[in-house]
C-alpha cells in the first residue's frame, strides 16, 4: 500500500519552508533543493525565482508540528486543587 504523501512546507526551513518542503516530498536533502534553486534564480535573473517562491509560499500549507498553538493542550488554572 502506497504512503500518501502532501506538498507541505516544512519546519526545516531557512525563510518559509518551502525548499526544506519539496525536499521532503521527494525525500532528497534540503541543501540540495536549496542549491538548485539558488542556481536556477541567479541564471533567471532572480525575479522568476522570487515570484515563484512567494506564490508557492502562498498556496503551500504548513506541515503539522507539535509546536501549532491549535494543539497545545492549556490546563484551565481555575479547575487546580488547592491543598
């Protein structure tokens, strides 16, 4: 049975995860990912490169961490026994 697998940005990330994300979607290391890109947006002039990272910055949703306020667990200091 296949795994599914989501395009997510990933917590390995240098400015918004994305690189770090496509990384871990082809299970390749990040700085590889990084450089290519790099090299891609020199030899493009840059402003292809930008525009593309930014829209993929938008449109890719964060990968689930146990750091998201959603699933921190608070415990209500009103409900504490005093003893």
């Amino acid at each position: 049975m296949a795994v599914e697998r989501k395009l997510m940005r990933s917590s390995n990330k240098i400015l918004a995860g994305v690189c770090g994300g496509i990384a871990e979607y082809f299970e390749v290391d990040p700085t590889l990912i990084r450089a290519i890109y790099a090299i891609l947006a020199i030899f493009t002039t840059g402003f292809p490169g930008l525009l593309l990272y930014l829209i993929l910055m938008l449109i890719m949703p964060a990968a689930p961490t146990a750091h998201n306020v959603e699933d921190v667990k608070f415990e209500d200091a009103t409900k504490k026994e005093d003893k």
